[in-house]
C-alpha cells in the first residue's frame, strides 16, 4: 500500500513539475522581445536595387520595424505584404526564432527594360511589373524613349527586350530603342555608327538575321561606319543608306 502511495506521489510529483515547466515557458515565450532583425538579399551579388539599410527604412516608415516589440505581437503576414509592396521587391519571407531574432529574406525584381518618356524614368522587370529607378544600382538593360506609353512598354516591348535578353549577340548589340512619331522603331546598336530602321514589331526575329547576315558578310570590306542608315522593313531585302 505504501509503495503505490510513494509511486502515486511521484507520479503526481512528476506530472506538477511538467505543467509548471510549460507554463513557466510559456510565459517566458509571451515576454520574448524581438532583439534582432536578419535581412537576407538572395540576389545581391548581381542585383543591387535595395539594401539591407533601405528595407530598414522602409519598414521604420510603414511603423512595421519589430525590433523591440514582443516578439508575439510581430506580424509577419504583415510584414511580408508590405514589403511586396515595395516596386524593387519581388518576394519576401520572414520567421521568427526562440532567441529573439526575425529574419527577413527578400529576393529582388529583375528588369528586362527602361523606359524613357516625357520625363518618365522606370523598369519593366521579367513579369512585367513596373519598377522605380533605384540611386542604389543601374541595369544593363536596353532603353526605350520616344512615343511609349504603359500598353506598349508591357506589350510588344517586353517581348522584344526579352527577346535581346534570350540572344547574347542582340543583347549585347541593341542598346536603345526609339519609338518615333509614327510609331516605327528604330534601334540604336552599341557598336557601329547607325539606326537601324525595324519598321514595325511584325517578324522582327527574321529582320534581324537578315542583319545579322550582312553584319557578317556584306561589310566585309565596306564596314559598318560607311552607312548612317540601315533599313529592314521591306521583305527579303535590307537597304543601306550613307552617310
């Protein structure tokens, strides 16, 4: 009788501590403050838009800086949706650990584009989004200025920029794209001392071999400095103009 009261009273004894030891922890976790804040950028080494100094900013502006706060009262859904909200932020994540620290890891938006127009200034990234100009970083992107408005710069734009990306000779050839009055496209290449006259956006891909070809074959001897003009909006022919 003695032994099952002993075993009854350490069981008892064992079960008090646990309870004592979860709510002792639980209140522990309840008065948790948020020490820290981590931000991660998973693409920094090649995209530079924003820094760990300007997602601090930001978030201090929208009243959502955690650090300090209980670590309970830290929304993270939150604080995710508002930094997606940023125009240079693609994604980002955020969780919470035991030591008292909030990690935040953003990955960035990657521009395909800059527009250029009537004193506009922005980017097309690859899901095309708009993106604000960053005084943090420039991209190695084709420019577009003339007559663009927002349906063009989301539409046969992104195409044709993703076009140049896709292709290493055009990507690096093509560096500006005019929109003129009439709504023709003229490409502004980075070596040669030309325009080349696209016309429209329609077959655009074969236009450009058939430059490509004469890139290669047809200024051999001449160059490519001796024409001003190079015009492939007529089929099956390109036509050069001097300067």
């Amino acid at each position: 009788m003695k032994k099952k009261i002993l075993l009854t009273t350490g069981v008892l004894t064992v079960f008090g501590y646990i309870v004592f030891a979860i709510f002792t922890s639980c209140n522990k976790s309840n008065d948790r403050i948020c020490k820290k804040v981590e931000i991660m950028i998973k693409d920094s080494e090649h995209l530079r838009f924003i820094n760990e100094e300007d997602i601090s900013r930001f978030l201090d502006e929208k009243k959502l800086n955690p650090k300090g706060v209980n670590m309970q009262s830290v929304d993270i859904e939150n604080i995710e949706k508002t930094l997606k909200k940023h125009s240079c932020i693609k994604s980002a994540e955020c969780y919470k650990t035991h030591s008292g620290t909030l990690y935040i890891e953003i990955k960035q938006r990657e521009p395909v584009l800059r527009i250029m127009n009537n004193g506009k200034d922005f980017y097309i990234d690859k899901d095309r989004k708009m993106m604000d100009i960053s005084t943090n970083f420039t991209a190695y992107v084709p420019v577009a200025t003339g007559s663009v408005d927002t349906t063009l710069a989301k539409g046969d734009l992104y195409k044709f920029a993703m076009f140049l990306k896709e292709n290493d000779f055009w990507n690096a050839q093509i560096e500006q794209i005019h929109v003129n009055s009439k709504k023709e496209i003229e490409l502004i290449p980075r070596v040669g001392d030309h325009v080349i006259l696209l016309g429209t956006f329609d077959d655009y891909e074969a236009k450009l071999n058939k430059l490509l070809s004469m890139y290669k074959t047809g200024f051999r001897n001449t160059g490519w400095n001796c024409y001003g003009k190079i015009n492939l909006k007529y089929d099956n022919q390109v036509v050069c103009t001097k300067k």
